[in-house]
C-alpha cells in the first residue's frame, strides 16, 4: 500500500504510470476505482470537494512473477479560493 501525495488540498487528482497487476485507488479512505493493467492515466478523479485529501494506492500481485507498478506523475488541480 502506498499514499501518494501524502496529502493534498485541490478538487481533482489524475495519476499516470504503468501497472502490470490490478490496483486499488483510494480517496480519503473511500475506494474509487478498482483497474486493471494499464499505461498512461491509471486513475482520474472527478470533482472533489476543495479541501485536503488523501490519495491511497494498493497495488494486488497477479498469477505471474512479473507484477510491476510504476508512477510517471500525479497532477492535482486546485480552482477557486
């Protein structure tokens, strides 16, 4: 498991990497999206409240040996005051 920022304070967040294993993205402790292997945008949240949030990763191993997970970047949008 793995918080990634370990917090922010914004209304979106999008993280973009590689996964070869199915994963778990966590919102303030909320599940938000369950995926399978991907590259490129892993995740994209909708509109979140304007406030601090915490980002919650749980990548699962799969059948083979070759489990890999990767982050490019995380971007995080704030509008408004």
């Amino acid at each position: 498991m793995t918080t990634i920022p370990p917090r922010f304070l914004g209304n979106s967040f999008s993280l973009f990497g590689f996964a070869s294993c199915p994963y778990d993205i966590f919102i303030d402790d909320e599940v938000k999206s369950r995926d399978t292997p991907t590259l490129g945008l892993l995740y994209k949240s909708g509109t979140l409240e304007q406030t601090r949030h915490n980002v919650t990763l749980v990548a699962h191993s799969n059948s083979s040996n070759s489990t890999q997970f990767s982050f490019d970047r995380a971007e995080i949008s704030r509008s408004g005051g």
